[in-house]
C-alpha cells in the first residue's frame, strides 16, 4: 500500500537526495552537476523526476522520536507541553541559542530552487512518434503541483522564522555576488497567499477512489495553507504583539514586522470560511465519523481517523513510516516492556502530565470544574460505566473523554493486543530499571497502531499517511477567528461543538451556555479544543507561539520551566501516584521564532538574524 500511495511522490526514480552543502541555494548533488538542461527538459521521464523530487520538502510527520531528525519533520512535538523523551541530548533543556539549535528548515530554499528551475524550464513535449510526451494538460498540471509547492515551502519557513526571503529567481549558489535580504512579513504574506490564489483553481478536487493521487497536493491543500497563513499573519506573534520584532530591520533600515492591525483578522476568516465552504458545500470534506453496529462510536471515530486515508484529510504525506515492531521507530518504541513482544528500547514517547490535565471529563468539562475529577484512591467496580477502565484504576483517568483514552495510555491500563497490564511503578514490568522508559509514567498513545504487536501472525507494521491537515482544525481556526471579528455570532460555539459532537462529549451550547458572547471565554474555550483535539499533531509548538503565550503558566501554554509526570521512584505503587517533577525546560523570549541558521547569517552581507539571539 505504501508504494501505490506515494507513486507520485519520491520514488526511487528521483534524482536524488538534497544534498548537506550549507549553501541554501544548493540544490540534490545529481541536480547541481553540469547538465544540459535543454536535455533534461525534452525527456518526460526526466521531467517528472524533476518536478517530483520538488516533493521531498513536505514534512514527515510521523517521524518525531529520533535524535537526528531535521526541521522538515515533527521534533516540534517534543519541544513542546505535550511529551517527553529520552534522548542522548536533551533539547528542551537549554534555551534555544546560534549554537543550541538541532533543527532547521533553511534547507528548503534548495526545493524552491528546484520548483523554480521547473517553472522556468518545462514545457510540453510533443509525441512525434515517441511513446512518452508531456501534453499541454500534463504540463499545465505538473506546473501547478510545482507552484503550490513553491509557496508551501515559503509558508514552512516563515511559520518557522517569520519573514524571509522571497525567492521566485533561479539563483546561482556558485555566484557568490549574489546576496538576498529578507522580505517582510506583509510582503512575505502577500506573496503566499497571491501563489496559493493562483494555484487553487489549477489544483484538482480531493478524489479518495484515486489512490495514486491521495498526497497529490489538491485545491483543498492551497486553500487550507492560506487559511494557516492568514491566522498566522493576524495573531500577535506577526501582527504588533512582539515587541522586540518591531524593532528588528534590514541593514538598509527595512522594517521586518508591521505595528499591529486588528483587520488582519477578518482577512483570516475569509481565508478560513473559504475552505470550510468548500468543504461543506462542494462536500469535499467531512468530519470522519464511524459507526459500531447502528450506534456512533466516538472511540472507533478518534482511532481510525489516523489510520487510513479518509474525507477529513485534506493534506498528507504518503511516504512516511511509523516503525516496527518490537523496538523501530514510533510503533516500536512505543511499546512497553511489560508487553509481550516490547523490549529495553521502548515504551519511551511519553505524555507530560500538562497534556493529561488537559483533557476532559466525559461531562465535557475540565478537570478544574468537574464534580466527577478525584486525584484519590482507585476505582472500584462500575465506576466508569464506559469500560474504557477497570476496578483498581487510579480515579484520575477515571471517566475522562474519548479523546484522553485516544492519547494517554497510563498506569495499570492492559495492553490493546496481549491484554497485559503494564505497571510503570518501581517494580512495575516496565519501570524505570532500564534507560528507556516512559520517563513520565505515561506513554503518549495517540496515532498507534491497535494492531501490530510482535507475537503471532499479527502484522509488525502498518502503513498510514502522515497527516499535516484536516478539516477538524479548521473548524476551530475558524471559530477563532469569527471570536475575533464577531464574538457574538452563534456560529463560535456551533463550530467548537462539532468537533466535540465527533469526539463524543457533551456540547458547549449545553453545558456553558453562558459563555457565548464573551471573546476571552470562547478564546479559551477555542483554546482548549485545540490543544486536545491535535495533540501530537505537531501544530502546538506554533500556536503557543503566534498567541505569544508560551510564558504564560503551566497548563496555559507555559514552554519553559517545570513539567511533571507521576513518581517513577516511589517505593508503593500508591506514591507512585504524586505528581513529580521531571525536568525543568528552557525557555527566553527569543524562542518565539527560531533563528536562522549561524552559517546563512556569517556568509551573508544582507541577512539579520531574528530578534534577541
């Protein structure tokens, strides 16, 4: 399945990987040498490789859990509230510094470089009696594919660094006259949102029959980006609200970042309601909803989401693995010891406890509000009338929502394929007696497969995409941004809602009726939604930091300082359950944007490096 999914996509017919030069004009070794570009561009087959190694840039974000993972895939999930791992270097616990930062995007100037080059280069290629042409319809098509990509890849980077340059030239890495400076945000801004305009209406409808065209970037995905950029370019961290970036310029004296501009924001519920319009009129999009005989099954909803390509998915990458079992990447590692099959080198992508309080109760409230939250003793028969848990289950992860059994798999729950009971305590089957452990007591759950398990004739992998959009976030972007413009407007609460109705849970409108109309509760609430509906989806990192409140308190965005989990080291299983502190983290001010990479900066005459560092 994986090899029909990713037919389009980087396939062994490319030509080749993108090379480490520190150029970021450079592009893959093969591209760079002295070829004849009249050549490539006159053979199909070379002009598909082409345009299909511009692919290589989308992030793979199933891959997470390594030390050696870049920018282009999902380390944001450990740098921020949500999990912990073992690691050789712990990056998390330094702030970012030129010198203290593992992960960069900057390379993605070597695939514009590459789209660019295409752009400029391919045309249609006539049959005249060979088997292999490029019609104008192909062209056109490959063309548009190679745009997208273009301004996705100056979106990446400028949700990364803010404002960079703008590169539409086919610049000579070997010219070392040329220099660039960097754009500003609006310019920067501007120029995305015009390509991915452009780009829409070339781009075809999402057709999940077609399997060989399910990552194929399609109209949904450029107006779905549109939609990421505008909220990005209306929320404080790029719109007034960091102070420091208003005073960053150009050697020339160019401002970066503009003073603030509160009608930044209907210009993002415009680009949202667009493609909720066409998810919902055109019924291209839906929330993915599965039913267990004649009832709708919440659990089964939230799990097979992740699993297979479905409506919900409105951009994805194909070519990703999520490991093997017993002990290779995230399936493997995840597994814990006591489980038949797991093995000392997993069990250790773990759930802070600020991600576990962040989850509901199944009354649809936070634990803070609940009458049925308790932090004492351990349930007892028919407590929790969902059998999601059993007598003897510490009260905390009794009766909490579907979305939080989805995600955290804690202390004394049973293994989902061999029934084991695994115990993170001291003297538990997967204690902390070795290196890699849950180093928390909870292991982060979401988007495991439910299937693989290393005993038996069960399968050792299992191949899904690796989801960068879907249409639940844009409900809540677009509820966001509607609070923002109108905070009366009924359609707040309704959109919040649809994605709690889909995650089982009772509705806003009938447990806090009250809050309607008020802009800073549904703030929260829109908040909140987020932060449990995507967790472990890799966004987290950048909404905590385009709502700048990263220094707020623990639980409400804190980036920095202490995180805790349950006491791995007590000498009952009862003091294991004491939250504990496991690490305190890093954070400055600077860390709201990343810094671009010391090297780029030194070899340059015209690039300021980001504000504070």
């Amino acid at each position: 399945m994986k090899y029909i999914f990713h037919s389009l996509i980087i396939a062994t017919t490319t030509f080749g990987a993108v090379s480490c030069n520190k150029n970021y004009l450079d592009v893959s070794k093969e591209l760079a040498e002295d070829r004849d570009m009249q050549k490539i561009f006159s053979t199909p087959a070379d002009v598909r490789r082409w345009q299909r190694n511009i692919y290589a840039g989308i992030p793979n974000m199933a891959n997470y859990s390594r030390n050696d993972i870049s920018g282009l895939d999902n380390p944001w999930l450990r740098m921020t509230d949500e999990v912990k791992l073992r690691q050789v270097t712990e990056y998390n616990l330094a702030p970012y510094t030129l010198s203290h930062s593992t992960w960069s995007r900057w390379s993605l100037y070597q695939y514009i470089r590459q789209a660019n080059i295409f752009l400029a280069n391919a045309v249609e290629i006539p049959a005249t009696g060979q088997a292999d042409f490029i019609s104008a319809d192909e062209l056109a098509e490959l063309k548009v594919q190679a745009r997208f990509l273009r301004a996705y890849y100056h979106y990446l980077l400028f949700e990364l660094y803010g404002p960079v340059t703008i590169m539409t030239e086919i610049a000579d890495p070997n010219n070392r006259t040329l220099d660039f400076a960097r754009n500003s945000v609006d310019e920067v801004v501007n120029f995305i949102y015009d390509e991915l305009t452009a780009c829409a209406d070339g781009l075809k409808d999402p057709d999940l029959s077609n399997q060989q065209l399910l990552a194929v970037p399609t109209k949904g995905a450029a107006l779905a980006v549109r939609a990421r950029l505008m909220m990005y370019a209306a929320s404080p961290l790029f719109n007034g609200g960091y102070a420091e970036a208003l005073a960053l310029t150009n050697k020339d004296g160019k401002r970066l970042f503009p003073d603030a501009d509160n009608t930044k924001w209907q210009k993002a519920l415009t680009a949202v309601k667009a493609i909720i319009d066409y998810a919902e009129t055109g019924g291209h999009y839906a929330l993915h909803r599965e039913n267990t005989g004649t009832s709708y099954d919440p659990d089964k909803s939230l799990y097979e989401l992740h699993m297979k390509y479905n409506k919900e998915i409105i951009f994805a990458r194909s070519d990703v693995n999520w490991g093997t079992v017993p002990n290779a990447g995230v399936d493997g590692w995840s597994v814990p010891r006591g489980a038949r099959g797991g093995s000392n080198a997993t069990g250790y992508i773990a759930a802070t406890q600020e991600l576990v309080d962040a989850f509901f109760m199944n009354d649809g409230l936070p634990i803070q509000e609940s009458p049925a939250y308790s932090e004492t003793g351990m349930s007892v028969a028919g407590e929790d009338l969902t059998g999601r848990t059993q007598p003897g289950t510490y009260r905390m992860y009794v009766n909490r929502e579907p979305r939080f059994y989805q995600a955290i798999f804690y202390n004394g729950r049973r293994w989902h394929v061999g029934n084991e009971q695994i115990f993170f305590n001291r003297g538990g089957n997967s204690d902390n007696s070795v290196q890699d452990h849950a180093r928390t007591g909870y292991i982060f759950y979401k988007k495991l497969s439910k299937r693989v398990y290393n005993q038996g004739s069960n399968p050792k992998s299992e191949y899904r995409p690796g989801i960068i959009f879907r249409l639940a976030e844009f409900y809540l972007l677009y509820a966001e941004a509607l609070n923002e413009v109108t905070p009366s407007d009924p359609n707040i609460i309704t959109y919040i809602d649809k994605v709690r109705s889909r995650a089982g849970i009772p509705l806003l409108a009938d447990i806090k009726p009250g809050i309607r109309g008020n802009q800073a509760a549904q703030r929260e609430a829109v908040r909140a939604e987020m932060r449990v509906e995507l967790a472990g989806e890799g966004q987290r990192y950048f909404d905590v930091r385009r709502w700048m409140i990263a220094e707020a308190p623990a639980g409400k965005g804190a980036q920095g300082g202490p995180y805790y989990g349950m006491d791995l080291n007590a000498a009952t299983i009862e003091g294991f359950y004491k939250r504990t502190l496991i690490e305190n983290r890093g954070w400055t001010k600077a860390m709201y944007l990343y810094p671009i990479p010391l090297n780029d900066i030194q070899n340059s005459r015209l690039l300021v490096q980001n504000p504070l560092y």
